[in-house]
C-alpha cells in the first residue's frame, strides 16, 4: 500500500494526488498529500472542444501516473479559460500574462476545471467538469504590471490568481464549487471520495 499522497497544485501540470487504499477503511482517514510530476501533453486535440480538454487532460494526468502507484486513489486536474471562443492557457512568462489581462480587461470567461479520481487498483475513474464565470474589472496597464510584480501568474490560465492577489482583478465570480478557480473543485471531489469509501469528514 502507498503510504502517502500527492499535492495537487504541481504549477505546471497540476499532477495527480493519490490517497492510499489502507485510508479508506479508517474512519477518520489522515490524508497527506504530496506532488507527482505526471508530465502530460497539455496540446489540445484538433476539432476539441476547450471543456472537453480539461477533461480529458484531467484523466491523462491521473492515468499518467498510476503505474507508479498501482494501489491508489490519484486525483488529476487540468483547467482552461475561456472568453468569446477563444482558449486562454498558462502565459508562460510576464510578456503573456500582461498580454492575456489587457485582452481579458471588463470581459466574461469562464475558467473550467477538470478534475479526475482514479482508483488505480481496479481502473475505476471518475471525472467532473466545473465551469466558474468571472468577470475582471476593466485593468489599467499600471495595475496589470503592479499585480505581476507582485504576483507572478506565469503558471496560471488567465494570468491570476484567485486564492491570492488576483481576486482583486475580479468584479464577480459566479460557480457551484469556490474552490473550483484555483484548480481543484473540493466539493466536488469530496463526493467523489465518499464514492470510493473514504468517511469525510
């Protein structure tokens, strides 16, 4: 049995997270939690829709790797951003995330998370899509290179973040699940534990 997990927020492909099998037959199991790089092709397939990418990538991530875990639950995400049909991924460097806030400046996108729970053991996989809609305040270029300088969100799809000084480029934020935005929908995963037997809380 693994005796120990993975962190979800790995920056550059948000890796899975495994939960030992020995947990699920605790009543009150302590999960820790630790990365798995599962160095995943993040290039969208032609004629893919953006959802249905985050999805899939979502699965690949867990599915990447479970051979190294072959008896645990492996959590994988993936999110996308979305404005008008067009997809915004992770910037990559400061030029591309001041690129991404003026273009996203007073519009609506929609930030769609991903997330997977893979029993390695017996193949069984579950998958969730979460849309978030937000709307960023309209962004002078001052505060766009104040908040980078402060805040690197190189790794980030839409170039902020959420659970940090990037709310404060919001103006709303509407979704079923408010862990959803920084990359892994808890309430959504919580029931897809209870699924796989573990007593949460």
């Amino acid at each position: 049995m693994s005796p120990f997990g993975f962190h979800p927020y790995d920056p550059p492909h948000r890796a899975g997270v495994d939960i030992s099998l020995s947990a699920r037959t605790s009543r009150s199991p302590a999960i820790a939690l630790s990365v798995d790089d599962p160095g995943t092709d993040e290039t969208p397939v032609h004629g893919e829709f953006p959802e249905e990418t985050a999805l899939r990538l979502a699965q690949a991530k867990a599915w990447a790797v479970a051979p190294r875990h072959p008896d645990a639950l492996i959590i994988g995400s993936d999110q996308i951003a979305v404005c008008e049909g067009r997809v915004y991924g992770k910037p990559g460097n400061h030029e591309g995330a001041v690129r991404q806030l003026t273009e996203l400046s007073g519009r609506m996108v929609n930030f769609f998370t991903g997330v997977s729970l893979l029993d390695a053991h017996s193949g069984r996989c579950q998958v969730r899509g979460i849309p978030t809609l937000v709307r960023f305040r309209h962004l002078e270029l001052p505060e766009i290179e104040r908040y980078l300088g402060r805040e690197q969100a190189y790794n980030c799809a839409g170039s902020a973040k959420s659970e940090g000084l990037g709310i404060s480029l919001l103006s709303t934020l509407e979704g079923s699940d408010p862990t959803a935005p920084i990359g892994l929908p808890l309430i959504a995963l919580c029931d897809m534990l209870r699924q796989e037997g573990l007593a949460l809380p």
